[in-house]
C-alpha cells in the first residue's frame, strides 16, 4: 500500500533532518567518483578481471596492470586525432 502524501510529509517531519534529501550537492565530488566508477567498470569488462580467473595475486594485479594500460593507450590514441 503507497502511503498518503499527508502521510508521507508526516513521516519525513518526524525523522527531522534524516528525513530529507541532502539541500546542497558537491559537483566536483559528483564528477570524481563518476569517473573512478566509469574507470572500474571498463576494468570490470575484461573477462578475466571480472570473474576473477587468475588465482594468484600477483597474475590477477598483473592482469589489472594490462588492462589499465590497455585503456590508457586506447585513451591516448582517441585524444590525439
């Protein structure tokens, strides 16, 4: 059952602050979390660093390495054209 609006404004009124969205929003912290989630998703994307194949730690950081590499270089050749 979805609540009345009355109801809905009571509730939020007696949680206080915690009942509310947040008033002011940081762009730049935004901006920068949205590029370090962009940046894990692409790492995500290689099979092997999503399902975790490598079994030690040394192959799978050295697998990480390949792929952030991979995607700088491709980065790089897109800027410069």
């Amino acid at each position: 059952m979805i609540p009345e609006k009355k109801d809905q404004a009571a509730n939020q009124k007696k949680k206080g602050t915690r009942g509310r969205r947040p008033v002011s929003h940081d762009t730049g912290l935004y901006k920068e979390r949205n590029t370090v989630e962009r940046l894990i998703n692409k790492l995500k994307a290689w099979r092997g660093i999503a399902t975790r194949y490598d079994k030690t730690p040394d192959s799978y950081l050295a697998g990480l390495h390949l792929r952030a590499s991979m995607i700088w270089i491709k980065d790089l050749t897109q800027t410069t054209k």
